[in-house]
C-alpha cells in the first residue's frame, strides 16, 4: 500500500533551518511529484513547493522562493524539504502529498511539527 | 489567486451538507476537495471537479460552474464531521487552498 512516512518533530531557534524528509513506499516513486503544504495553527492549508521526482524538476510558491528547497533522492525514495531562516510564523505542521498532474493530492504523510521558539 | 469558503457549514445526519468553494473564473480551473479530520493529515474527497478517488464514498459528490464550486455530501452521517478545504490549479499561483469549512453533523 502507499505509504508516505515523514520524519519527527523538531524544535528549532529563529534563523535556523529544518529538513523535513518523506519517505515513499508502496509505489513507483518516480511516477510522481511530491509536494509540501504546510499549516500553521488555526490556518489554512498553505503550499510550499513540489518535486517531479521522475525528472527532479522543482517549482516553488513565490511566498517561500529563495528559503525553501526540495530535493530527492531517487536510491532511498524520499524527498527532503529544507526551509531555512525560520522565524516564529514557521511553526506549522508540514505534510508531503502525492500528486500527477491535475488528478490531486491523493496520499499524504503524517505531518511534521515543526516549532520555532527561542 | 483566492479562494472563500464559508467558516462553518451545519447539518442533521441524513441531510444534505453544501460546501462551496469561490473564486475568480472558478470554473475555469480544475477543483479538488479534500476532507481533513482534528488530528489527522487531508484525505482527497474529489479531483478534478466531480471525480472520487477509489474508496470514498458516493455521498460525496462535486461540481464546478462560474466562480463557485460545490462540494455536496449526501445523507451526512456522523463520520463526515471534518474540515473540508477546496484547492484549485491556478497558471499564476499553480496549487492554492481555500480557507476551510468545518462541517458540524449535529
């Protein structure tokens, strides 16, 4: 079955950065992308990014370009999010999602804590 | 690129919950629903305007005119007690999500 498996929550000071990884089971990985959403606390549903992981192709929401990088790793099927320069508003849940072209988000990890506090 | 949802939708089980999602030229933009439980990750509900995904039920159902789509659940039952988000595919944006309606099955 498919299966998206993210890694822990974490807990980080204001300036740092995270990597978030997911890792993709139950399905050819390279079939499809991978996107990052997010949601903060009583918020919306906020996308970050996604990853073509057949040809590593990335594109990126203008919110969060220049801090925010998807990469992949074909060998280990798993896409790592990495958000730097992180302040108090990237407290969040973040979520990976598997899509193909228009036909939706249709499986999702477990969602990442991530908490930015001094 | 927006997209409005009302806050909060209620119904009486059996009832028949309206979700509606508005937007600029909705309808020119393919729509997907997604159901998301207090806790629990999304879960696609419809893609594609008016298409389920294998596995959810045929209570749901979706359609797309204008600059509003709709998210209909037939005979609400209990279980359907969730938030309910709207996502289009937008050229600009590419992937945006409405607010989200909390649906309440009294």
């Amino acid at each position: 079955q498919v299966q998206l498996v993210q890694s822990g929550a974490d807990v980080k000071k204001p300036g740092a950065s995270v990597k978030v990884s997911c890792k993709a089971s139950g399905y050819i990985f390279t079939s499809y992308a991978i996107y990052w959403v997010r949601q903060a606390p009583g918020q919306r549903l906020e996308w970050m990014g996604y990853i073509n992981a057949g040809n590593d192709n990335t594109r990126y929401s203008q919110k969060f370009q220049g801090r925010v990088t998807i990469t992949r790793d074909t060998s280990a099927s798993t896409v790592y999010m990495e958000l730097t320069s992180l302040t108090s508003e990237d407290t969040s849940v973040y979520y990976c999602a598997r899509g193909r072209g228009f036909e939706g988000l249709d499986y999702w990890g477990q969602g990442t804590l991530v908490t930015v506090s001094s | 690129y927006d997209l409005t949802q009302p806050p909060s939708v209620s119904v009486f089980p059996g009832q028949t919950a309206t979700i509606t999602c508005s937007g600029r030229k909705l309808d020119d933009k393919y729509i997907c629903w997604y159901q998301q439980r207090p806790g629990q990750s999304p879960t696609l509900v419809i893609y594609q305007d008016n298409k389920r995904p294998s596995g959810i039920p045929e209570r749901f159902s979706g359609s797309n005119s204008g600059n509003t789509a709709t998210l209909t659940i037939t005979g609400t039952q209990i279980v359907d007690e969730a938030d309910y988000h709207c996502q289009a595919w937008d050229g600009t944006t590419f992937l945006v999500f409405g607010g989200g309606t909390k649906l309440t099955v009294l």
